[in-house]
C-alpha cells in the first residue's frame, strides 16, 4: 500500500488544485467544441446529402443518445401477447 509522501503530494498538485488528467480533458472538450467542431462542419457539408444525414446522425446519437438506451420506462400499461393463432 502506497503512503502519502512529499513527492505524492508533489504530483497530486496543490491542494484544491485540477490534476493533471482533469485538465488535459478539459483541453481536449474544448478543441472538440471549437477548433475540431468546424473542421467536422466543413467536412460534413462537403457531403453528398445520403451521407451527410448517415454521418450527421452518428453524431447526433453522440451528442445526445437515442432515449430508449439511456432510460427504462417501469410503468409499462400494454399487455404483451404470448401466443398466435391462424385462422384456418
């Protein structure tokens, strides 16, 4: 088990501080947001229409997911059928 030593906290960084990680996520959102979110719109209207609807819904999907995969509806009211019958 590690102990907590002056060089840990040397790495951990200041008290209250971002770690490291946090921050290069935070640089990585904002290139996604800014700089790559253009070049993603100039690609995209670059697109022949079927295309550019695919690849436009990827990212929609991405951005914000389809609602049935992200949340479950417990008060379920249809009665599931079991069986079928053929009329002869």
């Amino acid at each position: 088990m590690s102990k907590f030593t002056t060089e840990t906290a040397k790495k951990a960084g200041a008290k209250g501080g971002k770690h490291i990680k946090t921050k290069q996520w935070e640089q990585l959102g904002d290139f996604l947001t800014d700089a790559g979110a253009k070049r993603a719109m100039d690609i995209l209207n670059d697109l022949p229409d079927d295309e550019y609807l695919d690849q436009f819904g990827k990212l929609l999907n991405y951005f914000k997911p389809r609602m049935q995969s992200t949340q479950l509806d417990a008060n379920v009211t249809e009665r599931v059928i079991t069986g079928i019958t053929f009329d002869e």
